[in-house]
C-alpha cells in the first residue's frame, strides 16, 4: 500500500524512497515488530481465559522431558495468531499487492496456519493431547500445495522456473524441465517438510523463533538477490520477476519473529504453537521454491533439518533395531537430560541460535560460490 506513495514524489521529493525495496524491508519489519509489541500483551491475556498449555506430550517417551515441562503447563499456546496478524498487516502496508509471489506466500502462511490453528484447539481447548493426526495434517498441507503449483502452473511468468531445478555450486540448472508430476514432489517436499521442521524445533522457550529469524534474514537477502537483474545475473542465480517484492515479506517475518521473541524468551509468556511453526516453515518453503532456492534451505536452516533428521533417525533405529540413539527426540531434548553435563534451556536455545546465525551466513555466501 505505502508503495505507492512514491507517485507523490513529483510533489515532495522524500516520497520517492518508498518505490525501493530496501526501504519497505526494513519498514516493514519495523511494522511487524511494533505489532507484535502493541498487541501481544492484550492478546496474551486473551489466550490465557480461554486456554493453558498444551498437554502432555512427552511423558510415554521422556518422563524426565515432562518432569521439566510440568510448570509450563500454564503457559497459554496459540501465540502463532499473532505472528501471523503481523506478518499479513505489515506485508499488505509495504509490499506491493499486485505481485502474485506476495499472495502466494501470504495464502501459505495463512493456510497453514490455520491447520496448525486446528491441531492447537484440538489440543488445548477440547484437551486431546494428540490434537489432528499426523495423516491429516500431511493431507492437508500437500493439498494447499497442489493448489499453488495448479495457480503458478497456469502464470506463463513463473510457471518455467517452477520446472528448473537449482543446486548450490552449479551455474546452470541440474534439472530444466522436471514437468508437473516432478515440479509437485518437488515443492510438496519443500513446504510440507520446512513447516514439519520448524514444529519440531519449537520445543524450548525462544528457540525456533530465534532461529526463524535469522532464516529470514538469509532469504531476504536472497529474495532481493533474485528480484534484481544486475545482482542475478553476477551471482549467476536465476532472475524471478517481482521477487524482490519477497525480501519486502521476510522483513516483515524477521520484524514479526524478534517481536515475538520479546514474549517468548524464557520464562515464555506464551508459545507459538502449531498455529505459528507450521505458518512460518511453510511460508519461509514457499519463499525458497519461488526464488528458487530450495536446496540452499538445507544449508539456510540447518538447525531445523538437523532436529528433523534425530527425529527420523531415532524413529527409524527404534523400529528397526529397538534401541534408540538419542535419549531423546528432537535434539534439543537430547541435550537437556543427558547426565553428563546436561545443558540448560537457556544454554541450548542461544548455542542453537549461534548455530542458526552460521548457517544462515553460509547460505548467503552460497550465493557467490558458483
């Protein structure tokens, strides 16, 4: 919306700063981030009358995980709606709305987080720990991306990049026509697996927003990267129309994710919830698939794959050998009972977070690695 105030720069020459992309970036985070200060304190108090804590979620696996868990039971949960009202107002106030990208990622985020939303009243309100099934909610998440790869497949602009497959280190695509089968697998498995990741990883006070953030910083960097023709074309990655309208939305997700972060540093006033990991993994996915950069989401979130993969690797040895290799899954956990020294919640979350920051600066200098 504010866009367009550059128009009046005929008459006042400040006006013309908002046409730049850096300059709503950084004021959209700024928006997103005075959001989440204003509104959360009323909204926090909200979710308290109406709900606690989530349930019990990890005494048949950990008891000594519920053990530690047992005084953030009065911690309310859905704080994810808050994330998401910030994110959505302040990309509408500074990103440009006749850009399909932005609507693309804004359905996502929205979307999923109104399955997460569901899961989270499940569990909290009507108390049934398990909340959706894990089937429904894959169900569910696949089918919103059948329906964006439907739309971009019908935008002649966007539907040939959405076919090429890009790889960190190689100047051309590996892949120039993966058709639509393959182009669908594709995405499925970027969205649908970054939003499942980062739902792992919010098991402790501030961590998966804490790492969101630094995510988001990397693909707006990326974004703007890809928006640009000149920048595109020197750092031989492909040039996407209209997508540095996308740096714009990732302002907005770091403003939104530090301003959370104020509630959610331990001791949380609240928890995100499935409501905010599952919205913020898929649009972050989202993001990566648009600009074509969904490989470097490995190396980008590197935290998030590295709890998603103890969950599978500990699920996988259970099954097949009966003996596990972490105390306990996600990671994090594994670290927080260990007897050997175990760490504290406060150590873990900032050595995740310091993790996080490498991860995603070795995303960005990919850029130039070609």
């Amino acid at each position: 919306m504010f866009y367009y105030l550059y128009e009046l720069g005929e008459w006042f020459a400040p006006m013309r700063v908002f046409q730049y992309i850096t300059v709503r970036a950084l004021a959209g985070a700024a928006t997103a981030f005075c959001i989440m200060l204003l509104t959360g304190p009323r909204l926090i108090g909200f979710l308290k009358r109406i709900c606690a804590g989530e349930s019990a979620r990890y005494s048949a696996d950990a008891p000594a995980i519920e053990a530690l868990r047992e005084k953030k039971k009065t911690t309310p949960t859905m704080g994810g709606l808050l994330i998401i009202l910030a994110i959505a107002l302040s990309s509408l106030l500074w990103a440009r709305l006749d850009n399909w990208l932005v609507w693309i990622v804004l359905a996502t985020l929205c979307f999923m987080g109104a399955v997460g939303f569901a899961d989270d009243y499940v569990k909290v309100v009507r108390r049934k720990p398990k909340g959706l099934s894990a089937g429904r909610k894959l169900v569910l998440e696949t089918a919103w991306v059948a329906v964006v790869v439907a739309v971009i497949w019908g935008l002649p602009e966007l539907r040939a990049s959405l076919q090429q497959l890009m790889a960190p280190f190689v100047k051309a695509p590996i892949v120039r026509d993966m058709g639509l089968a393959l182009s669908f697998l594709l995405v499925a498995a970027v969205v649908v697996g970054a939003s499942n990741a980062v739902n792992l990883t919010d098991g402790l006070d501030g961590l998966a927003i804490g790492c969101t953030s630094t995510v988001a910083f990397a693909y707006l960097v990326m974004a703007y990267a890809a928006g640009h023709a000149v920048f595109a074309k020197y750092l031989l990655i492909p040039y996407v129309p209209g997508a540095g309208e996308l740096a714009v939305f990732c302002g907005c997700v770091m403003g939104a994710a530090l301003g959370f972060l104020w509630f959610n540093c331990h001791p949380a006033e609240v928890f995100m919830g499935d409501t905010g990991s599952l919205a913020l993994g898929g649009a972050i996915g989202m993001v990566a698939v648009l600009i074509k950069q969904e490989i470097s989401l490995v190396f980008v979130g590197g935290v998030f794959v590295m709890e998603a993969l103890s969950v599978i690797l500990q699920v996988a040895s259970f099954k097949l050998t009966g003996r596990r290799i972490f105390l306990c899954s996600p990671l994090h956990h594994h670290f927080e009972i260990r007897k050997d020294r175990p760490w504290s919640e406060t150590q873990i979350t900032i050595r995740f977070w310091i993790m996080s920051i490498i991860c995603a600066l070795a995303g960005i200098l990919l850029l130039k690695i070609r």
